[in-house]
C-alpha cells in the first residue's frame, strides 16, 4: 500500500512463501509522480523490495539479515535485481544503514535503499489518504495529533475513547464501498444484523474525515440534531448518526424526522457536508416503507446503501488476529488457541463481536481450549441475540413466537385457539403480529418453500441460531413455561430445557415433575433418525446429562424401541451420542447385561475398523465398561492406527459429501487424531504423521470459497503443487496467527 501510494509505482507483490528473496518486483522505467520519495534512483531495470517485519523492539542490523544477503547474488545473477529496495519497521541507526548500503553493493546491487521504522511512521504520518486506505494505523498514535485544532471538543473526546476500537480495526470490502460512496456521493447509509462492525466502520470513517478532508465530527442523534448543527458556511462538516431509524426496533418518530429534513440534508450534502448514518438492516427495511424513496434518487439506486456483512477469509483472520492480539489474554491462552483460529475464521455466521469477546478474558472463563468449543464460541450468536430480542416491539414478539411454535408457519395463516392465546399472553393482538411477520422477512425470518412441508410457502427463522435465541427469550418468563415446552418442535428446542428435578446444571428451564408425562410425549414425537447427525445428537445429550432417574426411567417405559437405535454405535466414539445414553441408562439401573455386552462388541468392532482414539479417557466410557474390558479395547486401538492413516484419509474423502458440510464431516476424525497425539505425545514421528494428516484434513474440509487448488495423493497426504514437503521446523506459508 505504501509503495503504491507513495512511492508512486505500480509493483507485483508475491506470495508469503517461496518469494525467492523478493516480496515484490517493478521492471521498467522508474517514473515517480510529482510528490513521490526522491530517493530512488531515476532510469529503466529491474527492482526488487524486501519487507522485514518485527515485533519485538529492536534495530536491524546487518547481522539480522544474514539470509537475505545470500539470496541477492542469485537475483543479480538472473538480471532481477539493479535496485534493491530493503523496508523494515525495526529502528534503523546511521552505522547500520551504511554497513547494509556496502553489503549490497558488494553483492552486485547497483542502486541499494535502505528504510526504517522512522521512514515508516514519518510517511504515514505525511499521508492522509495512506491513513483512510488503512485505518487502523490510527490506533498507533495519539488521535489528538490529527484532530488538531480542527474538530469539535466533543467529538475529539469521543474519537479519542475510540483508540482501542480503531487499533483493531480492518479495513473490509464494506468499509472500502463505504469510502467510495462517501467520497462520490458525501452520503452513506451502513446497515447490517447487529453486531457485525457498522458503528467500527462508521468511526473509521469519522477518522478519515478529519484527517483527509479536515472535517469537523458531529456526533449527532437524529435528523433534528444533524439539521441543527449544520453550518452551510462551514462546508467541511462530517455527521454520523447511529441507529438513524432506532437502536433495537423501528421508531417511528425517527423515521418521519428524516422524512422531513431528508430535503435539507441532502442539500447540505450537495454542498460538501459529509453524512454517515447506521442502521440494523430489519430495522431500515422497515422504515424505508416511509421514506418516499421515489423522492431521493439516491436511495433508489442504491449508490449509498452498503451492507457491511460480506467479510473476505483473509478479513476474517485479520480481524480475529488484532482482538486477540489488542486483547488481555494471557500468554498461554494464546498458546492454545492458536491451533484453532483458521477454523474459527471459517465460522458462518462470522461476528467481529464475537472476535472481540475471544480477545477479551473475561468472556473465555471456562471455555474449553479444543477446536470444537473456539468454533461454537464463535458461531453461537445467544449471547448477544439475547439483547436483541428483548428490545423488541411486542407484535415483533408475537410474530417471532407464531413461527417459534410452529417451526415452519403456513401461509395462509389460519390462527388455532392457542396460537391466539399465545399471542395474548405475550401482549400483542393477532392483528398486529401477522402484520409484523413481513417486517422481519429476510433478517430474522425467511418466506419461502418448504421441502419438510411438501412445497407449501411458510415462515421459518432465516437460521437455526435465530430460533435457539428467541426460545431463550421465551424461556426467562415462567409464566410461559407451558407454551415454551408446546413450542419443542425439533431437537434444537431441548438445548435450553432439562428435566433433573432440582439439580443445577446451568440451563435455563427446568422442567418440573408433574410435566414430565407431556414432556415425555412431545420427545417420542420428535425423536429424529440419526442421519441427522446433529438432531440426534441434541438428542440424546439431553437424555444423558439433563434428565433426572426418574424422568429416565419413564420415557423407557414408554419408549424401549430407543435402545435398539442406540446399539447402533457410529464412530468416532468419543463423539458417539449412543454411548453417552447408554452409560447414563447403566448408572439409572435400567441397562440389563446382555444389551450391554452388545454395546460392547460393537465398541470393539469400531476400534479394530476405525481411527478412535478420543474416547480412551471418557468418563461415560468407564461408567458403560469394567477396567479390563477398557483397558483390552484401548490397547487394540492405539496399535491400529498409524500404519494405516493414508488409507484412513482416502476412505473418509471417498465417502465426503459433495454438496453438504464438509467441516463437519471431517469434525469426528479430526477429534480422534487429537486424542491420539495427546496419547503418544512421547514418539515424536507418530505425532508428526498424525499432524500431517490433521493438516489435510483441515484444506480438504475448508469452505470452497476459502480453499486452496490442493489435493490428496495416492498415499493420502496433502500435496500442493507449488508447496514443498512439510517437516517439523519448516515453514510452507505464513499465517495470520503466527506470531500470536
């Protein structure tokens, strides 16, 4: 971006890895722009520049760059390299830069240029477009130093509260849009589901403002304030109003506020005054029924509307590296959870609020530092959904509950006397909640066909988080505690419910005895198969640690036909929702012998055919079986494994879906090779075959959109066509995360 920006010339940058000594090139006639460093040489060849980056407090020095000296002969040898250009971000002393400048001359370099840290700060400092291309440079200083004199004391305070924000800030697709609309039209509405950065970028924006355009900040809370302060001998003016249409629901006042001045702020725009306003997207897309667009071209044409939720995988790991990097976890939390970021970048759907909370100690007490638990921190969204909900209009509740209740609502809607009963006690009419249900289409609802339906259009929650949200909403009210359990439709629904009569585990409803029979009904009705793997697991996790002997030893009397499905023991075992409930059944005394030496051979059988290592410390495990028969199985499994991992690779990418969730396909497999170099952490070649192949697994499982051209070879291992072979200590590429 500097050279670019700065320097003035167009260079081919390369890959982090196999650069062969150049992390960029120019060829040709050097022309700098009027403004550009003078300190490159004039005239046509070949330019090769090197970026040594540090972050550690140190000065480069000759010494330091031992391995970047060897690979300058070849480069001037091959004609790539007439002017080499060296930029690092560690102190550069006068000894030192003349001992590098002779180096290189003495390697063949015709024109060597050496700059250091100081250049760096000192150049983007000089630079305020630099600054708006890449705003969370702004972090790195003292924001009083660009606001000057120039903006209003409040907006300097409010600004200057926001450092931390603006030091982990990334510049996304959004953020980019949103320049070029601001730049072009003066004029830019940001909207997006709730905490997925609008009021970020609209800081960074703010930011930009005064250093690239000397505007003043006013920070204003509707359409009134921003006509009050507007000074139209005072073009320079830059108003960000957050919320503009309200900040957890659709306000109507607001909304006609706009309707009214909406003529007099875009002649203040036509006049040079800079708007940035912010809204929920369920919340514009309500309040745009009222805003004449037909009067506003703008609006229609879409030239100022950016939605800031399409984030890149590289933005991704960006944004997750600067939280945990700006972030008060310790060390060894970092240590950890290394391992796990590329996936938890993958997550959909991707909240920076949700990279925030993982930076942040305070969130990550108790989480468990293993790969599946970072990825469910990341993609469950209750935390905060929570909020969310509760700010909301009563007949945006009552819409909510009707397709909560009914899982996939049919349209027509035909009201049944306790859907209408529902809605009264939730405090809304009938009326007005099927009038709120288009107003929550597309963010939190979804209209469409459904396949469970036969085809029929119905209303359904746009994604699965969104419905477990609102059912603990619905679950804080034990008033409501009946129409809660009604509303079970699915396995998802037994996630905020247990039946321990009393005993504390944590969840949020507790069922209490004399509903068990009717609890009961509703789990034969919604028992599902196991091929969908993750209903069934919810499923049965809910048998095995969220109900008491008694509420047990009801449903089995009711329905025994279970425990044939649970004999059906799928790998990987660790992960094996059957064991889980059979070993709760053995310790509730409902488990006879003989259908547990079933369970038994299967287990065996599993672990002579399969890699499974990840149950051998299992608790339920040593509640189902004796010390020996543990001790006989485990021994047999651990043998088993590493001569035959290629072949394990190749059988599970075979059997991968082509069309469906790859992540977690792969998800049981991967726990199971973790376990086993937990297990033989002490050989140090079965720990790095089991990592190359954790390796594979993890490109072959990757989301397309985020994955490499790579494949399996016949021996099952990664290859990359331009990668060399891994070994411990080699470097292929550089990740996001390494010098976490």
């Amino acid at each position: 971006m500097i050279f670019r920006e700065v320097i003035g010339q167009f260079f081919q940058p390369f890959a982090d890895s196999a650069d062969g000594g150049r992390d960029g090139s120019f060829y040709g006639e050097w022309r700098s722009h009027p403004g550009a460093m003078s300190e490159i040489p004039p005239g046509t060849g070949a330019f090769v520049i090197q970026c040594k980056h540090t972050n550690r407090d140190s000065t480069v020095t000759a010494a330091s760059l031992r391995d970047e000296f060897a690979k300058v002969p070849r480069l001037v040898q091959a004609n790539l390299c007439e002017t080499y250009i060296l930029v690092s971000n560690a102190r550069l002393s006068g000894n030192a830069e003349e001992a590098i400048v002779n180096r290189l001359r003495k390697l063949g370099v015709k024109y060597p240029l050496v700059l250091g840290g100081r250049w760096l700060n000192q150049t983007i400092a000089a630079n305020p477009r630099l600054r708006m291309l890449v705003p969370h440079t702004y972090g790195l200083g003292d924001l009083s130093q660009i606001i000057d004199g120039r903006a209003y004391a409040q907006s300097r305070a409010f600004l200057n509260y926001l450092s931390d924000d603006l030091s982990t800030f990334v510049a996304t697709r959004g953020y980019y849009r949103a320049t070029e609309s601001l730049s072009a039209e003066n004029f830019v509405l940001l909207l997006g589901e709730p905490a997925v950065g609008k009021s970020a970028i609209a800081a960074a924006l703010a930011v930009a403002a005064i250093d690239n355009w000397g505007c003043n900040v006013v920070l204003a809370g509707s359409a009134i304030e921003a006509v009050e302060h507007w000074n139209p001998y005072e073009p320079n003016q830059f108003f960000w109003i957050d919320d503009a249409f309200g900040s957890v629901r659709h306000e109507r006042g607001m909304t006609d506020e706009w309707c009214r001045r909406l003529p007099k702020i875009m002649a203040a725009a036509s006049m040079g005054a800079k708007f940035v306003l912010t809204s929920r997207d369920y919340i514009y897309k309500e309040a745009r029924r009222y805003l004449k667009e037909y009067s506003y071209p703008r609006f229609r044409e879409g030239k100022v509307v950016v939605s800031v939720e399409d984030l890149d995988y590289v933005s991704r790991q960006q944004i997750l590296y600067n939280h945990l990097r700006m972030g008060d976890q310790p060390p060894r939390f970092l240590s950890w959870i290394k391992p796990h970021l590329e996936v938890a970048a993958s997550v959909e759907p991707f909240r920076p609020e949700a990279a925030r909370r993982l930076g942040s100690s305070r969130f990550t007490q108790g989480l468990c530092i293993t790969r599946r638990p970072v990825q469910e921190f990341m993609a469950d969204p209750g935390s905060f959904l929570r909020d969310v909900y509760a700010g909301m209009e009563r007949s945006h509740i009552g819409a909510l509950a009707l397709v909560y209740m009914a899982v996939n609502l049919p349209s027509p809607i035909h009201l049944s006397d306790f859907q209408s009963a529902a809605l009264t006690r939730i405090g809304c009419s009938s009326a007005s909640a099927l009038q709120s249900l288009s107003q929550l289409e597309g963010t939190f609802l979804r209209y469409g066909s459904s396949d469970s339906d036969g085809g029929a259009d119905c209303w359904s929650f746009r994604h699965p988080t969104l419905r477990e949200g609102f059912a603990a909403l619905m679950a804080e009210d034990p008033t409501m505690l009946d129409l809660f359990i009604e509303g079970i439709q699915d396995a998802s629904g037994l996630s905020r419910l247990d039946a321990l009569n009393g005993k504390s585990v944590g969840t949020l409803v507790r069922i209490p005895p004399k509903l068990y029979p009717r609890l009961s009904e509703i789990l034969c009705q919604i028992r599902p198969t196991t091929q969908d793997h993750r209903s069934w697991s919810q499923y049965c996790r809910f048998l095995a640690y969220r109900c008491s002997d008694g509420f047990l030893t009801l449903h089995m009397a009711r329905d025994w036909s279970l425990v044939e499905v649970l004999l059906k023991i799928r790998p990987i075992l660790a992960l094996s929702p059957e064991v889980d409930v059979l070993a709760r059944l053995r310790t509730a005394g409902i488990l006879d012998e003989h259908t547990r030496h079933r369970a038994l051979k299967e287990i065996k059988r599993i672990t002579e055919e399969f890699p499974d290592g990840s149950w051998f410390d299992s608790p339920d495990f040593r509640l189902l079986m004796d010390p020996g028969e543990l001790m006989a199985i485990s021994l047999s499994a651990r043998r088993s494994i590493i001569p035959r991992l290629g072949e394990i690779l190749r059988d599970w990418s075979d059997r991968a879906p082509q069309d469906g969730d790859a992540t977690s396909h792969y998800r049981p497999l991967c726990e199971s090779f973790y376990a086993f170099q937990e297990l033989m952490r002490s050989d140090d070649s079965a720990v790095w075959e089991l990592e190359k192949a954790l390796r594979a697994i993890d490109e072959i499982s990757r989301p397309e959109k985020f994955k490499n051209q790579q494949f399996l070879t016949q021996s099952g291992v990664l290859h990359s066509p331009n990668e060399e072979d891994l070994h411990p200590g080699s470097v292929a590429s550089r990740s996001t995360f390494d010098d976490l």
